[in-house]
C-alpha cells in the first residue's frame, strides 16, 4: 500500500467497478445459452428454440442498450478499431496498455465480433425452423401428435430444411462452432488483461468489487 | 468508516430489480411478436392482426421507457456516488491539513488515517508492513501531539466537521 490516502480517489478514467445490471443480466444469460445449445441441448428441440429465442432477445436488448444506456454500455464508448486494438495488445506485451472507461480496444473487437456471429447463428437458426416461435412449434407437435398432419403440409421438405437448403444448418454449425472459439478467446483475453493490469475484471460482471467503499 | 446506509449495496438493488423486469418485458415483446408475425405470414385475419399489431407496440413502448427508466436511475446513482466521493474527499483534505497542522510526521500521518479509517494495530500493522509495536508508538505519539488520550477522542475531533461543528479548535502544537 503506497499511498492511505490516495486509494479512496480513484482517477476518472477506469473501468466501472461494476457494470450495469442489463449488461450483466445480458452477458451472462447469452453465454449461458450459447454453452447450453452449444453443448447441451439437442439442435432443433423445443428447449434449443426456447434457449435460442431468449438469447434472441437478449442480443435484441443488449442492443438497443447501445443506444439507450449509460456511457460505458453504449457503442460510441467502445467504437470497433482494428487499430487502436492492436496498440493496445503491444501495449499489453510491454506493460504500458492505458486503462479504457469501457470495454478496451481488442475488448471491444470481441464483442462486435461476437455479435455478429451470434446474430448469424440466430438467423440461419430462425431459417432453419421457418421463424416459428417454440410455441408455435409446440402447438405444431401437438397437431401432429394428435393425428392431424395438415401442419406438415406447408413446409416444403421437413426435416429440418428449409427453401434455402441445406445451406442455413450448416452455416449454423460453423457459426456456432465459432462462437464457441470466440468466447475461449474472450476467456483467455480476460485472464491475460487481468494479470497485466493487476486488476479484477471478473468481479465488475458479477456484483462488482469487493473493495470496501467510503 | 461504515456507514450502513450509504452502502453502495442497497442503492444497486434498485436498478437491478428494474433490469431484470426489462428483461422480462423484452422477452415478453419478442415471444408475442415473433408468435403475432408467423400466424401473420401463415393466415392474414384483419382485425386479429391488427389489435396484436397494438399489443406489440405497447410490448416495446414499455421496453423504451423501462430502458429510459433504468438508465436515469443509474445515472441517479452515479451522481450521488461521485457527491459522496466529493464530500468524501474534502473530509480527508481537512483531516491531512490538522494532521499537518499538529506537526506529524509522514509515517505518523499515515498510520492516524488509517486509525481514523476504523483500522486496528494489528491490521494497520499489516497494511504497512511494520511491526505492531512500531505502529503502537506512533499512535501514541500522534494523540499526544492531537492532546488527546485514545483513539476515540481522536475522531471524535472529525465528528464536529462532519456535524457542520467549528472546525477542530487549534491545538498546541506539540512538536
């Protein structure tokens, strides 16, 4: 401890010791569901599409909380710069990366990239099962479960296919392959930028820090 | 210093509380409008349609003002939290000027701070990485020079301040 006094003023320019609580709620309720329908749940059963449209949902928020939200959750506090990340890794490499009032620059790339990837999995996911709603397709199984097989009738090829192929499925499985990859990344990128800033960067995105305030 | 209820913990419950009711309604909206929109595609009923198209936009008018909501609550916050560290901070210029004005030394400045703080020999000890005895003769020293006998009469020189009291009254300097 250098300093008594000092330690309770903070400089302005930090990360927030806690982020907010639809961040958090959307963060960890995304990977939560990109690990379930990763890994767990099976593809096209009606707990995958309940898991995948509440992640739609979540993305959708998220989303227009990069409008609507406080500073650091908004897009113009982490704009998408390939170079300004790049700098900030050789920063990293030679102990001199500055600190970021949001996500830092390769931080930032992160998400974007995440986004798009898991609105590409979302959407080929919505042309696999012709956009029906879990509902829907609950009330569907219903129908056919019940002898009713009318509701068979306007998918073109069942099984799975939609008008576009085979194409969306597949699409389906290397994004979500991917999204995958890119969260070990995102893993790996906070461990590493913890270590370097000697900074906690976990807890921010649990219930904040520990440290004792006031 | 605790001070219960200015404990940032229960001020978060708040928007906590009102972010995960957003998140329901978002959930609510994108169900109903994804449900609303196949049976559109599928069999297109007029006055059906119509009066979901008017629950929808309800779903996400009150998604708009619940996220408007959440964001000046925060904001609400913040400002109170940077007030607090404000008034925080001018209370630990006026305690560091009356430690100077007593005449303490650095060492001794640091370790009444930390006593100030709620700290005990021990732990102060421990943060300052010196031995227990070494900070029990500055504090001693540091009440001596404040004309004082314990710690308690020791803050509660800084009481007055924070009551909105005369500053502390001018001590002898002892040193």
């Amino acid at each position: 401890m250098a300093d008594p006094w000092t330690s309770e003023r903070q400089a302005g320019i930090a990360p927030p010791d806690l982020w907010d609580p639809l961040v958090r709620i959307s963060h960890w309720g995304i990977a939560f569901i990109v690990v379930m329908n990763a890994l767990f749940t099976k593809g096209g059963s009606p707990l995958h599409l309940w898991l995948g449209w509440i992640g739609m949902a979540l993305l959708l928020l998220r989303l227009v909380w990069g409008v609507l939200g406080p500073v650091e959750a908004r897009f113009s506090a982490f704009p998408p710069s390939p170079r300004a990340a790049l700098s900030h890794l050789r920063g990293l490499v030679s102990g001199r990366a500055p600190q970021y009032r949001s996500h830092n620059p390769a931080g930032a790339l992160m998400v974007y990239a995440f986004w798009v990837t898991l609105a590409v999995v979302i959407g080929t996911g919505l042309l696999r099962t012709g956009g029906q709603t879990p509902m829907q397709a609950a009330r569907d199984a219903a129908a056919v479960a019940s002898g009713d097989w009318s509701v068979l009738v306007t998918e073109t090829d069942g099984g799975g296919e939609s008008r576009f192929g085979t194409l969306p499925g597949e699409v389906h499985t290397v994004a979500a392959n991917l999204l995958l990859i890119l969260a070990a990344l995102h893993v790996a990128g906070v461990a590493v930028e913890s270590r370097a800033m000697r900074r906690n960067l976990v807890a921010p995105m649990l219930t904040g820090s520990k440290r004792r305030r006031g | 210093m605790k001070v219960p209820f200015l404990k940032p913990g229960s001020q978060r419950r708040r928007p906590v509380a009102v972010a995960t009711f957003l998140v329901v309604q978002t959930l609510a909206a994108v169900f109903f409008v994804g449900d609303a929109l196949g049976e559109l595609l599928s069999d297109a009923d007029g006055t059906h349609s119509s009066f979901e198209m008017l629950v929808a936009v309800a779903l996400i008018t009150g998604m708009i003002f619940g996220g408007m909501e959440l964001r000046r609550t925060l904001e609400r916050m913040r400002t109170q939290e940077a007030a607090l560290a404000v008034a925080s901070g001018a209370l630990a210029d006026v305690i560091r000027a009356q430690f100077a004005n007593w005449g303490l030394t650095g060492a001794e400045q640091d370790v009444a701070f930390l006593g100030l703080k709620g700290l005990d020999v021990a732990e102060i000890a421990e943060i300052r990485g010196s031995a227990q005895g070494t900070v029990r003769a500055q504090l001693t020293k540091v009440y001596a020079k404040a004309g004082v006998s314990n710690r308690a009469q020791f803050a509660a020189l800084f009481v007055e301040d924070l009551l909105g009291a005369s500053l502390v009254e001018p001590v002898a300097k002892a040193g």
